[in-house]
C-alpha cells in the first residue's frame, strides 16, 4: 500500500511506456479473491457476512451509472446462494461476462482515432504513470531524498494492486464491495484498527478548453464520483494533461461535494440522487426477479439502449461466479445454517 503526495506538474506521462511492466487481466478470475476475503473474515469472527448482493465495485458502477450512460453497454452474470431467514432473498453473485469484457477491449482497441492521436494502450498508460509519480511507499519523512526526487524515471509496474472491501446499503439492500484503491492521504492503517480510513484515489484527465470538453470532463465526474462514493474514498486527485500526455496542473476534489459541483456550477449531465435511487430500485426488483432455485442469470445493458435486461442463461448450477472453495466453506458444518449464528 502507498501513500500518497501532490506531484509536479509539467511531467511527461508518456516516459517509460517502452518498460511498462503490465499485468495480464485476460485471465477468468470470477470473484474468487473477493470470496476468500470473505472466508477468511468469516473464519476469523465465527459469524456469516450477510448481504443481498455481493460483487466488485465495477459491476454497481455501472448499474449506478445507467440513467446518465446511455452510449457504453455491459454484460454480467448473476447467481443466487443459501436463501435463510436472516437474509430472506437470497444473496446474489454479481461477475462481470468475461467473454464480453474482452471483446469490448478487443473492439475499444480498434476505434480509429485522428492522425497522430495516442493509442489507447499510450493513454491508458499514462494513468499508471500519473500513479508511479504521485506514491509513495512511505511518509514523506521516512522515505529517501533519492527516491523522491527519481520517481520520473521509476519504471512503471502495474501488478501490485490493493483492494478494499466494504459492507453498505443502497435503499433496503445490503451490499459486500469490493475495489481496487490508489492510495491512503496520511498513514498506513493497522491490521487491527477501526478508523475511517482517508483512501484517495487518483485519476487523470484531459484539461478541458472549450464548452464540449467541460461537457466530457464533467461525464467523466460521474464514474469518478460513483468509485470512489461506493467505497467510502474521501478525496480524488485528477491530474490534467494535454492531448500528448504532458501534466499540466491538479486538482483536488471532495467526493461528498461532486453531485453538488455539477449541478451548480457545472452543466448539470447528471444527478448522485437520480443514481441512488435508481440503483435501490433495480436491486429490489432485481432480489425479486432472480429465483431461488438456482441457475446462471445475465444481465444487460446494450449499447445506447435505455434499459437494462435481464434473462436467464442456465438452468442450474451457478456458472463459476462462486468458487469451489467459497461454496464448500459455505456449505461446512460450522456455518452451515446462518441462522443458527454458529461461533467458531
């Protein structure tokens, strides 16, 4: 874990990208490092963690998104497990459709762009650099002049990657998410300790000139806002480039303040209530639309489309999204009726 510090402005964020050290994300990991969280958690406190859905960030990102994304489409896959008493409907499994996760990247990678326009793996890239010049590994006070004053040339490695879990509710559903975050603001968390925790996240952006570029920053605002609102992160940093990937300034914003930013002093494209509640609206109907009995259920939004479908794709069985681990741990003796609040 890192913490983070304000860097220079003026950096090149395309140095480097010849020696990215990039993780390979093609693989089908389901929910599994989330379920072990879990199950690890539950070992540890003898009790279940009760929810109505558990999933990763990304997946209630764009759910919440939907009222105000019309363009972007997504693919999931749903599966209900261990319907009791204390949690009458069930809890559901949300994963993202791994077959349409890569085509979208397949097909975002073919998007023709304007002559001498940066590829999109350049651009992405320069959040990952952004990233490496604004970490640090320690306080400031605790870590090397050299490395403070070398971080431009550091190569840039995206495989150490922190997630946080958190337990919420949107409306009457109760929610396990799980994020990757950026960074803490002041001092690393103990293991043991029950403070709020100062999470930052950092995030890049084009700097806007004219009235359609504040119109796409502001766009941008909402998945910025979404992330870090569904996860308790405070404070988000966005750095702003020029088109040819050159930090040029930054800005610090507040995610509680974000809804209200736009709606008075932006251009008003979309509303955090309008999200909320449009979110605890899906997920109650959602709890009521998937059965008990089982199966594998797809839920999508096509591109452009204004609603969001949901169908079911197999009949039995829950198509991977739990893991076998997860599902034995589960169905054990300790823990085998949640009911019965079995202490380990």
């Amino acid at each position: 874990m890192s913490l983070s510090v304000l860097t220079e402005s003026s950096a090149d964020l395309s140095r480097g990208f010849d020696t990215f050290q990039q993780l390979d994300d093609t693989a089908d990991d389901h929910l599994d490092s989330l379920l072990k969280t879990i199950v690890d958690l539950e070992r540890r406190t003898g009790e279940r963690c009760q929810a109505d859905v558990i999933t990763w960030r990304g997946m209630l990102t764009k759910i919440m998104a939907t009222p105000f994304d019309i363009f972007n489409g997504f693919a999931m896959n749903a599966s209900k497990f261990q319907v009791g008493k204390s949690c009458p409907s069930g809890t559901i499994f949300i994963e993202e459709d791994h077959v349409h996760k890569l085509e979208s990247k397949e097909h975002q990678h073919q998007q023709l762009s304007y002559a001498g326009a940066p590829s999109q793996d350049l651009m992405s890239f320069w959040g990952y650099k952004f990233e490496t010049l604004s970490l640090l590994p320690a306080p400031w006070d605790e870590t090397s002049r050299d490395f403070i004053e070398s971080r431009e040339s550091h190569v840039v490695n995206n495989h150490s990657q922190y997630c946080s879990v958190v337990k919420t509710s949107i409306g009457k559903s109760k929610l396990v998410l799980g994020g990757e975050v950026d960074a803490v603001w002041d001092s690393k968390p103990s293991v043991t300790s029950t403070e709020t925790i100062n999470w930052v996240e950092l995030k890049t952006a084009a700097t806007p000139h004219s009235d359609r570029d504040i119109l796409k920053y502001e766009r941008k605002l909402l998945k910025f806002w979404i992330q870090s609102f569904l996860l308790g992160v405070p404070k988000i940093i966005v750095g702003f480039r020029s088109k040819d990937g050159v930090l040029e300034s930054l800005e610090e914003l507040q995610t509680e303040s974000l809804p209200r930013m736009v709606k008075q002093k932006g251009k008003g494209t979309w509303d955090g209530n309008v999200c909320i509640n449009f979110t605890a609206g899906f997920l109650d109907w959602l709890k009521h639309t998937i059965p008990d009995d089982g199966g594998v259920w797809r839920i999508r939004k096509r591109e452009k489309a204004p609603v969001i479908e949901v169908s079911k794709l197999e009949g039995s069985g829950n198509g991977d999204i739990m893991s076998r681990e997860f599902l034995e741990w589960r169905s054990g003796p300790i823990l085998k009726d949640a009911d019965e609040n079995v202490k380990v």
